[in-house]
C-alpha cells in the first residue's frame, strides 16, 4: 500500500483547496473566504486527517473534501479569533475585517462554518453519523474553550488544571478531530480511532505547552515571533498560573506589580517576570509537563494496532511539530 509523506498530503490539500468555487455572487461574501484561507499556514490539521486515512487506505483522494472542510473550519475560527482581538495581521497579511470591516468578518466567517459542514457531510452515508458526531462535538469544543479563555483573562485564580483544561478544548480537540475522523473514514476499529484521538489531544498539549514555554524561553529567529509577548498581555499561560500558585509572598508581590501596571517599559517587564519565573523554576515544571504530554501521546500510537511502519510517518510528523527527533 503506497504511504503518503506529509509534504505530498500537503501539495495535495493545496490543490484541492485552491481549485474551490468562490466565485460565484455575492462577491463580497465569497472574497473574504477566499483571502482568508489563501493566507496559507501548515495545513496541520488536514494533514493529520490524510495521514490518519493513510494509515489503513492509500486513496487520500477520496476524502480531500472532509480535509478541506476542516480547514476552512480552521480558518472560520481564526477569522473570528481575530475580530475578538481586534488583531490588524495574520501571517503578514492585514486580517479580513482590516480588508474589507467587521460586519463582513462575521458574515463570511458564519458561511465558512456553513461551508465546512457541506465539504464534511459529503462522506459516504455509512460514515455520515459518526464524522458528524465527532465534527459537531469538536466545534463546540471549541467554542466551550474560547470561552474560558475569555474568562481567564479576569481571574487571578486560574488553576492550573483548568488552564489545560481549556488549551484541550481549544487546540488540542480540533488536531484530535482531524485523526478520529480520517480514521473514520478509512474503516478503522473504534479502539484504533479512539487511540488516534487521544494521541491527538496529548500532541496538542504538549505543543500548546511548549508554545507557552517558547514565548518567554525561545529563539525569536527560531520561534518566528518575538518573546515575551504573553507576559506583556498577562496572558493566563501555563508559565504565569504556574508561578501565581508556586511564588512565595516576595515573589507574588513583585509578579503583582509587574501584572496591574500599565505603564511599564515593556522590556524591563519582560525581563523582570523572566528573573522571578527563574527564581521559582517554572522553566524546569513546564519542559516536565511537556515531557509528560509528548511521551504520553507516544505511547498511544505505539499502542494502535498496526505494524510499526505504517505508524512511522505519523510519528514523524508529530515529532517534527515538536522540532523533535524520533
């Protein structure tokens, strides 16, 4: 049976995505779709769902429309994410309601949801029940886990266990998803599908961890943005929970300061919340909580039941998501 490598799926969801009808009227509805899912990305997610499916089937072909429509449900929820937050770019492009305005934004992003249910629904019947099943469980999720995050943002006493409560609903859900759901569509056992899932969810929290770890510890070149730049929001990430629950009343004082201010040189914050994250040893508790997660999830593929080198591919590619070796 021929195996796909991630970067043959991904010419492959390019192309299939490139070639959708968005010109038909209104223009100004269909424009927006098309700039918004034109800005690019990995494609992570359909790529999970084809290599899943290529695991057990070789006619990758055959679900390009679930793929396609899991990633315009990607992007509908970046398109939203962005009006929230009122961001200007994505991806070094001006965000769709910079383009065009706000009102567009919702309208075009509403029709994209609408438009990955069709590219999903459009399955063999025999999987219909359960793609959407998963599918509709996933985008509410989703929305469960933008909500806390909301919420997050005005609470001090953010546990840590909820904290990855939420990353699970709003990233880790969807990547999981992609799994379930090519499995699905190839014939997989439940146990098997349900494995994939969880190996899903386990990849996505160690790599929204290490997001969180990179943001204060990373290499900008590397990276791709600039450090620092949740603890110049006060954004509720793994690191800022962590060291509210472990700092003592020194600690907790000063990350107090540093918190309530509005007025701070931005790279005396930075620098002043790094020393005290240091100092508590958060970089040491959060690269621990990665490891957990990333071996966790390991172990699961390794338990799915197919010979190791069909599993090889996939495990690859996780790993590289990781910027790991195998």
């Amino acid at each position: 049976m021929k195996t796909y490598t991630a970067s043959q799926l991904l010419d492959k969801i390019n192309a299939y995505l490139q070639e959708m009808p968005y010109s038909r009227p209104p223009k100004g509805l269909y424009d927006p779709i098309e700039y918004e899912l034109s800005l690019g990305g990995k494609r992570i997610r359909p790529v999970l769902m084809l290599m899943a499916y290529n695991l057990y089937k070789e006619d990758v072909e055959s679900i390009l429309p679930q793929a396609a429509g899991l990633e315009t449900y990607h992007n509908h929820t970046l398109l939203h994410d962005d009006l929230m937050d009122k961001a200007d770019m994505r991806r070094n492009k001006p965000t769709v309601h910079r383009v065009w305005n706000e009102n567009t934004a919702i309208l075009s992003g509403d029709a994209m949801l609408i438009l990955a249910y069709r590219l999903m629904a459009d399955c063999p019947s025999e999987r219909l029940k359960e793609v959407l099943e998963v599918f509709t469980t996933t985008t509410m999720e989703i929305c469960e886990g933008q909500q806390w995050d909301m919420e997050f943002e005005t609470r001090m006493d953010v546990t840590v266990d909820e904290y990855i409560e939420m990353i699970r609903l709003k990233t880790s859900v969807l990547l999981a998803a992609a799994l379930k759901i090519g499995a699905c569509l190839a014939g997989a056992s439940a146990e098997d599908a349900n494995k994939l899932y969880d190996f899903g969810v386990s990849m996505g929290l160690a790599f929204q961890l290490q997001d969180d770890y990179l943001d204060v510890y990373g290499d900008p070149k590397v990276f791709g943005k600039n450090i620092g730049g949740d603890i110049l929001c006060n954004k509720k990430t793994y690191m800022l929970i962590t060291a509210l629950s472990e700092a003592d009343a020194k600690q907790r004082e000063e990350l107090a300061y540093w918190l309530k201010g509005t007025d701070h040189e931005p790279a005396q914050k930075i620098a002043a919340v790094t020393r005290i994250y240091n100092d508590i040893g958060i970089d040491k508790l959060c690269r621990e909580k990665v490891e957990a997660y990333y071996a966790q999830g390991l172990a699961i593929l390794n338990s799915v039941s197919l010979p190791e080198e069909r599993k090889e591919g996939l495990r690859t590619f996780a790993c590289s998501l990781m910027n790991r070796n195998v």
